[in-house]
C-alpha cells in the first residue's frame, strides 16, 4: 500500500510541478501578465528551494526531483509574466 501511495504522490507532484505552465500558456494567449501575481510565485520559487536542500540533505530523491521540476518552471513563469508585464 506504501509504494501505491508513494507512486501516486511522486506522480502528483511532478504534474504540480508542471502546473504553472498553464499559467504561463494564458500569459502567452493573451499577451499579457497583468492579472499574475509574480509575489505569489516568488514565494513558491523560495519555498521550492527550500524542499530541494531538504530533500538533499535526507538524499530523498522522490523529494528533490519534483521540486527541482517546479523550481525551474516556476523560474521560467516568473520571466514569462516578466516579459508580458505591461508597461505602467
């Protein structure tokens, strides 16, 4: 039952790594990041790292590689909204 939950749970969060990619399709679509809130995903982007150095520190790999995933596609959100912020 442990490895089914664990598979699942792994899975799960590389989709919710993935996730913001969503955000930044609309970014795109739009051309425009007015409605993102970069503060929001500046603090998941520090709280990511944070799961990454535990997760190293523990040697967890189910742990570092979604984080690592969500880490570098929500940097890339971040520079998405950067680019299609409007001007003020």
């Amino acid at each position: 039952m442990t490895t089914v939950l664990g598979i699942s749970a792994a899975s799960w969060a590389m989709l919710m790594a993935v996730s913001p990619l969503l955000q930044v399709r609309q970014i795109r679509r739009r051309r425009s990041s007015a409605g993102v809130s970069i503060g929001y995903f500046a603090v998941l982007l520090v709280g990511f790292a944070f799961w990454i150095a535990y997760g190293v520190a523990r040697r967890d790999l189910p742990l570092v590689l979604p984080n690592s995933v969500a880490l570098l596609v929500t940097a890339f959100t971040i520079l998405v909204a950067l680019r299609y912020r409007p001007v003020a």
